[in-house]
C-alpha cells in the first residue's frame, strides 16, 4: 500500500480528521531548542507505535495482540494540553510593582526649617528587573521634582555585586540608592496581590511623617482661605448665560478726584452684564475736552472688590491674577444708587440707573433703588490766563498764536477791515462776443495798497446754481447796470458801462430786455453822455410841434418845456448852451432863457448841425477803462480838418483823429 500512488482510493487516511497540526518535534531547555520524540501525530492523534504490536514478548517470540494490549486492559491514556512557552520578558511586560516611600532632607541653611520630609514613589520593573525613583508634584514647593533616581539596575551588594530583586521589597524597610535611603511604607492593590501570591508575607502599613513646613505653609492658606472657596456653591453658566444674554444693568456713576492736584468731577456710564457678572465703564463725551480720546475706561471684566487683597500663595513677580486668587467679585446687590464703589483704587460714586435696572432689582432682588442722587452744580471757574509778555521773537500776532494752542497757528486776517477796504476796489469786466469768455481787470489806486492787474484770465462763467453735467455760462443778456455776476465765489455789482455797450444793445433789442436797455441809458445821461442821441430827439419833437396845428402850440410848448428841463446841451462848463428851434417862418415858439436851464438862440439861416465840444476828461469817464484809445467809440473820434455830411453830422475816414471832439464853428 505504501507504493501505490496517492490517489482518490489507494490510501486509508481518516477523512473526518479536522486538526492536521503538525505536532512540536523541539523542548527549550535552558533556553536552547532540543530535538524529542513527538508525543502524539498529526492533529493530537495517538501514534502508531503506542499500539500492541509494536510492544515485544517476554519471552521474545513475536508479539500477542491480546495479551500486551493496553487500550482494552486500562483504556485510552488522557495526556494533559501542553502549555506554549514564553521567556521573562514576554511573561511581565508593562507589569510594575509600585512603593510609596520617604527620605529626609537635610536643609542646613534655613532660618525656618531644619530638614524637610519629601514622598516618592519606588516603580520596579517585572520584565528587566529595573528600579527608578519618582517624586510626585507639589505646587508652588520651590525646589524641583520629578524623576530622582534613573531606571537601572540598583546594587544590593557591592562587594558582591547583587542588584535588588522584587523578593528584596518589602513594606517598612530601607533601600538605599545612590546615597539615598528611602523607608517603604506602603505598596499598591497589584503589588499586594503578586507579592502574596508568590509567597512573601507583607509587613504592616506605615503612615508617613509631616513635613514641618508643608504643615505650616497649609495652616496660613487656611488662614486666608475664604467661606465660599470652602463650601463652593454650584453655578450653571450655561443657564445664567441662556436666561441673561443681553441684558445689561446702566447706571450713571462719577469720579470726583477734585481733592487731587489736577482733578476734576468727571461723569462716566457703567454697565454690569448679568450674563457672566462683568463690568465695564464707559466714557462720555464731555470728558474729551482737552484729553486724549479713551472709549473705554475699564474694559469688559470681573471687578474684584479689594484688588490689592493676594493670597500667600500667590507669587509677587505675576502682575495678573485669576479667579483663584480674587476673593470677591462685585455683585449687583452692592450697586446700590448713592454708595460708592472701588475701581482699582478710584471712588465712583452711583448717581441714577435706567428703567431696566430699577425693573430688574424689584422683580429679581426684592430691592428698590433710590431716586437720582443731585450733585451741587456750582458753576465752573474758568481759570484767567494770564497773557505772558513779548519776548521779540517774531510778530506779536505769531508769539500770541503759541500761547493759545499747542500748535501755533496762523493769525487771522482782520475780516472786516478786509471788507471795508474791498468796497473801493474798482474791476473791468469784458465780454467776448466772438466766443462768450469774460476777462477781469482790476485797476489800481494810488495810495490804496492794492495793485491793478489781470484778477480773470479769459475763460467761460458758469451761471450760479446750473447742473454741472449741462453747464450754462454767462451771455450778453445777463450783463446789466445793477446785476451781480458770481464768478468763482467772487460777487461783482455792475455799476457803469461804456457807450458800446449802450450802442450794442440799441441795435440787438431781441437779445436785451428794456430794463437792461434802460439801465444803461439812464446811467449814461446821468453822467452827462449820449447828447448826440438827446439833440436828434429834440429836434424830432420841434418837428412834431412844427406839424401840429396853431391853436396848440402852447400846449406843446410846455410840454417840450418839460421834457427839456435839467438837460444841458453843449459844453458842460458853459452855464446855457444853444437848442435847436424851429424857423419864425414856420411859426415855432421860442423857449426863454430866464424860464428854463435849457437855453437856446434862433438862427436865420437854420443850420441842422448844432454840434457841442465834448472834453477828454468826459470821454475817458464814459468809458471806465485804462485804455481809452482802443476801447474809445468811432463814432467819437472825428478830426477837426474832416469835411461834415450834408445834415451836418462828421464823415469817418480811416485815419484815426485827435482823442477831442469837436465840431467846426462854420457848420
């Protein structure tokens, strides 16, 4: 059978067999690996040599499978797991033995202490056989903690070199590492329970000694230990928050530090937030006078009652302390109207507090709060200033300025002496016909301070109060005697005109109104102007008389009379001048001298040319410009060698004559 193949068939292997592990054929002694016999095959079976026919006769002459078969004589031998080795290591990691433990200190230096008694903890190390030796922390000791004595091995014996095995603990004997002795008061539940179990009888628990300092130390903190740190009652932020959020207690307070070199009475608001008990104090405007702007004088925070007050445990170098450390916070049953408060040493006092707070104390705290507290509003004395004298730096307008203000500032210029001396200050205005620009000149007065000169370079005006977007800009029909041109913020009044404006507008009265037109004349005869104009409506007026019928020559008499009268004709420092009269012919009256300011003679020969001598200085008046010679009328200028047109009037040439006109005593 063992040469057939291993095919579906030919063997007679067990085909319900479910464990096909392969038995160990090794044995770790000493820790080397050693070859055996396996107790058992595959899957735990019994092997085949432990059947009957493989145990020999007695007598050596073959084998009986009845008389040495075991199995039907005792039954089948029961054989016990066995059990996987693991090495030392393997078997007790991560397994400490822990010890409590103290050593003495001695502290030669100290006026106060002699020694002191420190606690430790001895860890032993099942998996290497290590030890080490840690102190647990104390706060605030002033020396440091930690790890005493690094893990390792710890000689028991020198001599012998014997290291410490966990057999060697105990509780209440010493051991002694590296100079230390350490006394082994207690162990903890695992240590207990291995010791025990391996065989070893613990001694009694021992108690650890005081440290005489440590002793000391916690009666002071008992001492300034408050009743509510003791018996701590339990607070719900989150509830306090959820029913609180929003709303905040006003109260009008004041800091009256007038007792104080430099203090004043100065008004502040203060807000206590109910949802986590802070404060904040806000200041007002009118404490911004002359100060430095602060939004905040205390920001958002939990104000202590006695800020100074600090525990003995709290060290002196730390500037801020927290909530341990605070004692007492304000609360809102000590805002009471009319007492006083501490804020980090300043005194407010409580004035009044808003509808809310007072709503809140009845309701919440069962408290009313007083009615508003009255300051005595004395009036505030300005302090005199005292002006100090000229030192001869500078101008005394710029020494003055210095003493005003911390940054000096420039003097003022004197307004209305500004203003008064303004009024005699004289512009030409010119207007552009050809493109619309207007040009101001200024002209200048002798002894006045003020120098003449361009004031507006030609450029368009806009008409005051015009959308930008669409600009409209001065025209010809704007300019007038009487009318104010706003140019630039500059107001100008138009007080005269030239006699081309007056011209201009006569011949475009489409584009003039007859105010404008009006205006201009009357401040033309008013200086003595227009007379060529005043003559040819004379002389139309005794033609209408000449047309009239006899029985009304009297009544237009008068009336001619009266339209005549305050004008004279001819030269201005003459006392009469002759008026044009009609012929004796034609029956016309002739006015009398002694009746009327306007005189006149009657000519024979009925000349139509009565033509009067206008003198320089008329003219330049009329025309209200330095240039007189350029802006000067052509109609004026008439030379004296130049022949006259039939009815009288001067021909215009092209060669320009003398500045006078005058007419010829022959026309």
């Amino acid at each position: 059978m063992e040469g057939l193949p291993k095919l579906p068939g030919n063997d007679f292997a067990n085909r319900l067999r479910q464990k096909h592990h392969v038995p160990q054929s090794f044995q770790y002694i000493n820790g080397y690996p050693i070859p055996v016999r396996p107790e058992c095959g595959l899957g735990g079976e019994r092997l085949n040599e432990d059947s009957i026919q493989f145990c020999p006769e007695s007598n050596g002459g073959g084998n009986n499978t009845v008389l040495y078969d075991p199995i039907l004589t005792y039954g089948r031998v029961r054989h016990l797991p066995v059990k996987p080795y693991r090495p030392h290591f393997v078997l007790y990691d991560q397994k400490t033995l822990k010890f409590n433990a103290f050593f003495r200190q001695a502290v030669p230096e100290s006026a106060t202490e002699t020694f002191r008694i420190r606690y430790v903890h001895i860890l032993y190390f099942l998996e290497d056989d290590t030890m080490t030796v840690l102190e647990p922390t104390i706060e605030n000791c002033g020396y440091p903690q930690g790890r005493l004595v690094r893990r390792g091995k710890k000689l028991k014996n020198a001599d012998r070199e014997e290291f410490y095995h966990w057999k060697d603990l105990n509780i209440g004997i010493d051991v002694e590492m590296h100079g230390y002795v350490f006394h082994i008061t207690d162990c903890d539940a695992y240590t207990k329970e291995f010791l025990l179990s391996n065989g070893i009888e613990l001694n009694e628990i021992e108690l650890l000694p005081p440290d005489p300092a440590m002793n000391e130390r916690s009666i002071c903190q008992r001492q300034t230990f408050r009743h509510h740190k003791m018996y701590p009652v339990p607070d719900d932020k989150l509830r306090k928050y959820l029913e609180y959020q929003g709303k905040v207690l006003h109260f009008d307070c004041v800091l009256d530090e007038r007792d104080r070199e430099g203090g004043e009475l100065m008004t502040y608001k203060l807000f206590y937030y109910l949802e986590d008990d802070t404060v904040s104090i806000k200041e007002l405007k009118e404490n911004q006078e002359g100060r430095d702007y602060f939004p905040m004088l205390l920001r958002k925070q939990k104000l202590p009652k006695n800020w100074k007050e600090n525990p003995v445990s709290h060290p002196s170098i730390f500037l801020e302390k927290s909530d341990a450390e605070v004692s007492e916070y304000y609360s809102p049953k000590d805002l009471i109207v009319g007492t006083t408060i501490f804020v980090y040493g300043r005194k407010f006092l409580l004035l009044d507090c808003d509808g809310f707070t007072r709503c809140y104390y009845e309701k919440a705290l069962k408290l009313i709060q007083p009615d508003r507290v009255r300051l005595d509003s004395s009036p505030k004395r300005a302090p005199r200033l005292e002006v100090p004298t000229y030192l001869g730096l500078g101008t005394p307008e710029d020494s003055i300025a210095s003493h005003h203000s911390l940054v000096p500032k420039s003097p003022k210029k004197d307004v209305i002496t500004y203003l008064v001396n303004d009024k005699i200050r004289k512009f030409v205005l010119s207007l552009s016909l050809a493109d619309g620009t207007i040009t101001i000149m200024e002209t200048s007065i002798d002894n006045s301070g003020i120098r003449g000169g361009r004031f507006l370079s030609p450029r368009k005006v806009w008409l005051p109060g015009c959308n930008p977007d669409e600009p409209e800009y001065y025209t010809a029909k704007d300019f007038y005697i009487g009318a104010t041109v706003v140019v630039f913020a500059h107001r100008f009044k138009i007080v005269s005109a030239d006699l081309y404006v007056y011209r201009y507008m006569q011949a475009h009265p489409e584009i003039f109104s007859s105010m404008a037109i009006d205006s201009v004349r009357n401040y033309l005869l008013s200086e003595g102007h227009l007379k060529d104009d005043l003559r040819a409506a004379t002389a139309e007026e005794y033609q209408k008389l000449d047309a009239t019928p006899p029985n009304d020559e009297t009544t237009n008499q008068d009336e001619v009379q009266k339209r005549l009268a305050g004008f004279e004709i001819g030269d201005p420092k003459a006392a009469t001048s002759p008026l044009p009269v009609a012929s004796p012919a034609r029956g016309s009256p002739v006015p009398h001298a002694t009746d009327t300011t306007v005189h006149g003679t009657f000519d024979s020969t009925g000349h139509p040319c009565p033509h009067p001598i206008i003198p320089d200085e008329e003219l330049r008046k009329a025309y209200h410009t330095n240039e007189p010679d350029e802006l000067a009328i052509q109609a004026y200028r008439v030379p004296e060698d130049q022949p006259f047109s039939p009815q009288g009037s001067p021909t215009h040439g092209a060669k320009k004559g003398p500045k006078t006109v005058r007419f010829q005593d022959d026309c």
